[in-house]
C-alpha cells in the first residue's frame, strides 16, 4: 500500500489513525484488493494544502466488467439469505464504522477537506443507514389480492432487482455510499460502486470494513479509476440492473442516455438551489441561525444547501445585520483545527464559480456585506460571503452555487416569493421560517419541492424519503421507498380449483 503525506502536519494527524489497514490505495473487487492494468493510479489530493496523499489504483473497462462479473455471480446466495442473516451482517458493518469513527472521520477530512466536527457527524449520519436498512430488509412483505377469478389465489411480492452500480459524489463520501449500498444490501442485491476520484477513501475504508463484516466476496465492488470509462460500462452491461446515482444533473441526464438501451431501473438523486424564505414573523435570530446552518454546512457544497435566501421586506436590513455578525463569526482554516466552521472548497473550478457567481451579482446592482474573496488560508479557500439585494436575473439566483455564499434578496407578498421559488428546474429542499401555521400548511403544499424544512433544517435521515421533484432527481432514497427501488414486483396467480 502506497501512500504519501507531505505535509508534516498531515503526518503527525496520521499518528492518530488507530487502524492503519483503513488507508487503502487499491480497488476492491470479488473480496480482493486489486490494482489498476499496469499498476496505473491516479493522485488523490488535499484540498487544504494540495499536498498528494495518495496514489489510487485506477481501473478500466475491463476490470469493471469483472467487478460486474463477479456481483452477477454472488448475487444468487446473497439474495437467498434469509433478511435477519443480512441484516446481521450490516449490523456488524454498521457497528465496526462507529468503533472506527475517529479513523474515518480524519481520513474524510484529509480528502475532502470539510471540518473534523462535520465529519464525524457523516460518519454518525453513514452509519445510520445500514442500521435502518438491516432492520428494514426483515419488512420487505408479500401482500394478497383480492382475486377477481374463480378459483384462484393471487400474491404480489417484492423480489431483489439484480446487480445495482452506485456512483457516490466527493462531498459526502461516507453517507452517499451507504445510503444506497445499504439499501441494495438489505433487498438482497449486490453492488459495485464507483466513488468520486476525489474523494476514495473513505468509500475504500468502508470496503476494508464491510469485509470485516462477512459482507461475501462479490456482494460489494469498489472500482476506483476514471468515471467515463468505469460508469460508462456499468450503464451498457445488461447484467446491471439498476444505477444510483447522486451528483449534476448535467451528469444525470448523461447517466439516463446511456441507461436508456438496457432500461435500468435509475435512482437519482441531482442538482438542488433550494430557497429558504423568512417571513416578517419569524424570530430574527432564530432565522439567522436558520440561514447559517442552511447554507454553511459543508463549505456550502451541499444539494440541500439553501442558495436563494428571501426575506420579506419589513425585516431585511435587521436580519442582513444579525446574518452578516453570524458570517463574520465564522472560522475558515484547515479542517483538522479545533474550532474551523468552513474549510476549502473542493477544487479551483468551485473557487473560479463562486467568484464569476459574486461578481455578475455585483455587476448587477447587489451589495457586498461579507466577504467575497479568496480566503488567505490557501487557494482553495473561499471568505464566507453574504450579498443582498441581489437581482432575479443574477446567475446565483439560477445556477447551483456549490460554495460559501449566502445570496439575499427581498419580498412583499407570500403569492410572490412561492412563484419565485418554484421558478426553477430544480426541487430538491424548500426552508420555510415563519410562526404562522396556517401559512406553513399553504407553503407546505405550494413549494414544489420533495422535501419542505419549516422552521428548521435538519431533516434527513434512515426512516425518511431523501430526493426531489423537477430536474433535481428520480426516485428516493431513505425509508421504505429506498429499499424498494431495489426490489422488482412479481404477481403469482395460483390456482386453487385442483
């Protein structure tokens, strides 16, 4: 196993992993750890510094079909496990991650960059989906139909789909993996995944534990290499039944063009711009803490993270003025440093965007309240931004940001901002914060969104149908519904008459 830390802070940080075996740099296929055709690898960076941290090995076409190869031949055993032998199985997984929390929350950290805090809190999050979907597996039920025929007795029942390709983003390179690897799992079906590039490892150490587990050879794939090529023959092969999907839409949309041919059952969760709108009766402060969590979180890279903020006007300047102390407060530094609220963004592209984003928004009339430059932490550091009175044709106001800028913009009417909020392609999360409840109610049912946080923003998790209306996704993640993507239907009609 190769691994480089130049950085002697990152060194001294390594000195606290208690499990050395979590830092894998190989690919993970049929219960092996395999390197790329002639040890090819690609680098794997930290954000922080730009320092390399390790060489990953880099698969191809080939070795992703063997990956598939291999799902396709364990599926037939896992899926006649009985449900309590899976579930089993993922509660062990589930408990080796949280004994492991301080090991994979410092390697997220590392490669993704967002603050120790956070991470230890996905890896609370991960973890929390194989242990719903261990219990859940044990209710996936038969249901009698009333038969219509004489003579006959008719059962529907849910039967594991088949072979399923994940394909996970790098800023939620913990929980986007086992959000969909624990429900595939616990349907019965198994899994090869494709982790962002740049961000492996954390989707590598889950492997090493998965295996751990008693997870079989070939129930659960990590290809690790170039997306085009190893996402590209997971949508061809006809052996891959279903592809999972969360990132761009842009890249959805590319991920169903190919799927298209083989008519995959597709689960994907897409872009959001999710508004967050304050009403002239909400609490001040409370709406700021709102709007910092809504949007802060994970450096602002978050489809959840709220990208339009309105506020109806008899209360903007007074909340623009508690928003923009609660900004100012924030720390930017290295993710590993006691106290850091936001850390550095992903890579230049996120930096060159957030900047043309605050700069067209200026150029069209917003001021600049907070912030609005690099951060002088590193090039990948981004100051915590807050402008208002920013315009409707503003590109902030139409793209996803995907960084730590906080856009404002006014109100009059509660007719107005929801025809303003719905005036988008995207639906994924709507926030609300208002004391009203009827006007909760109406805004609950007006937003299009698949998700509406009134007075609050947490709200994901295992029991709950995580995904969006519009261009912001297909299907849903978490709950009952996230375990029946894997499942395909069958109707028996028995005949009872002999």
């Amino acid at each position: 196993m190769t691994a480089i830390f130049a950085r002697p802070a990152y060194h001294e940080a390594l000195t606290r992993l208690t499990d050395r075996h979590l830092l894998r740099d190989l690919a993970y296929v049929d219960g092996r750890w395999v390197a790329g055709a002639g040890g090819s690898s690609f680098q794997v960076t930290d954000p922080t510094s730009s320092a390399t941290l390790a060489w990953v090995a880099s698969l191809g076409a080939e070795e992703t079909s063997a990956a598939i190869d291999a799902a396709t031949a364990a599926f037939p055993a896992w899926r006649a496990k009985l449900p309590q032998e899976r579930a089993a199985i993922l509660r062990e997984w589930c408990r080796l991650m949280l004994a492991a929390k301080e090991d994979l929350a410092l390697l997220m950290t590392l490669e993704q960059g967002k603050p120790l805090a956070e991470s230890h809190g996905e890896i609370d999050y991960a973890a929390s989906f194989i242990e719903w979907y261990a219990e859940e597996g044990k209710r996936v039920n038969a249901e009698s139909v009333t038969s219509h025929l004489l003579g006959a007795e008719m059962i529907v029942r849910r039967e594991a789909l088949g072979v399923v390709g994940v394909v996970t983003p790098w800023n939620f390179p913990s929980a986007m993996v086992t959000r969909k690897v624990g429900a595939a799992l616990a349907a019965g079906c198994t899994v090869v995944a494709h982790p962002s590039s740049e961000t492996p490892l954390s989707a590598l150490a889950l492997a090493e534990l998965a295996e751990r587990a008693g997870i079989p050879a070939g129930v659960f794939n990590v290809v690790t290499g170039d997306a085009a090529t190893i996402v590209g023959r997971l949508c061809e092969d006809t052996q891959v039944r279903a592809m999972s999907f969360t990132g761009s839409t842009e890249v959805g949309r590319l991920i169903a063009t190919q799927c298209a041919p083989t008519m995959k059952r597709l689960v994907m969760e897409l872009g959001g711009h999710a508004p967050l709108i304050i009403f002239d009766d909400a609490d001040i402060d409370r709406a700021a803490d709102i709007a910092i969590a809504a949007k802060f979180a994970t450096s602002g890279q978050d489809c959840l993270a709220a990208n339009r903020i309105f506020v109806q006007r008899p209360i903007l300047d007074a909340f623009n003025a508690a928003f923009a102390r609660r900004i100012a407060a924030l720390r930017v530094g290295d993710g590993l440093a006691e106290g850091v609220d936001i850390g550095p963004l992903m890579h230049e592209r996120a930096v060159m965007k957030v900047e043309a984003q605050v700069k067209d928004a200026l150029d069209k009339g917003a001021r600049l309240l907070a912030g609005g430059e690099r951060h002088k932490a590193g090039p990948l550091f981004f100051e915590p931004t807050l402008i208002t009175d920013v315009p409707a044709d503003a590109a902030i106001m139409r793209e996803e940001t995907f960084g730590p800028v906080a856009a404002v913009t006014a109100f009059d009417t509660e007719e107005e901002v929801v025809a303003r909020a719905n005036d988008t392609e995207y639906g994924l999360v709507a926030y609300v914060v208002t004391e009203n409840g009827a006007r909760q109610m109406r805004l609950g049912r007006a937003l299009e969104y698949g998700m509406v946080a009134i007075n609050r923003v947490k709200i994901t998790g295992g029991p709950i149908p995580f995904g969006g209306w519009k261009q912001s996704g297909v299907g849903r993640e978490g709950s009952r519904h996230g375990i029946e993507a894997f499942t395909e239907l069958k109707y028996l009609c028995i005949d009872t008459t002999a």
